[in-house]
C-alpha cells in the first residue's frame, strides 16, 4: 500500500513541475503559488489521514479517550510553528525587518 502511495506522489510530482510555468510573471507567480498551496493542503489532509488511520487506533489502546486530544494539540502546535515561521521566518533565513511594513 505505502509503495502505491509513494509511486503515485512521485508521479504526481513530476507531472506538477512539468505543467507549472517556467516564466516569471506576476500571473504565472500567482498561479504557482496557488497551486502550491493546494497542493500543500491536499497532501497534509492525506498525511493526517494516514496518520490517524494508522496510528490512532493503537494510541487510544495506550492513552484513552486523550488520544484524540494530543492529536488535535500536535496539529495545532505544527500550525502555529508554521504560521510563526511565515510570518518571521526561520534562524537561518530570517524576514527581512521593515520600518514601515504594513505586517
């Protein structure tokens, strides 16, 4: 099963980069950076997926009924990690700070 999953984002990557426009425009920007953002969300909802198919079972036979509240924590946790990372970047390529920034 995971070898079909594997194969499937391996394909699906290369046809991605092959469609993508080459060019630097503003629309070929905007568009790219829609479909990455799609792409980012449609591949997280399947990790999570196969994570809570996977793994939850055999966590609520460990934890309980907390199991499905440490899952939604550590979602959260990601999110905000990410959400702080965009907004101020990371240690080795921090935003750049600007005096009259509208952020």
């Amino acid at each position: 099963m995971w070898l079909i999953i594997f194969a499937l984002a391996g394909i699906l990557a290369t046809v991605g980069s092959l469609i993508l426009p080459v060019t630097h425009d503003e629309t070929a920007g905007k568009v790219e950076n829609l479909i990455g953002s799609v792409s980012e969300g449609v591949a997280g909802g399947m990790m999570l997926g196969m994570v809570a198919t996977a793994m939850l079972p055999e966590a609520f036979k460990g934890a309980g009924e907390a199991a499905g509240v440490y899952f939604v924590l550590g979602f959260v946790l990601s999110l905000s990690i990410t959400c702080v990372e965009a907004r101020f970047g990371t240690v080795q390529n921090p935003r750049p700070h600007h005096e009259h920034s509208v952020y």
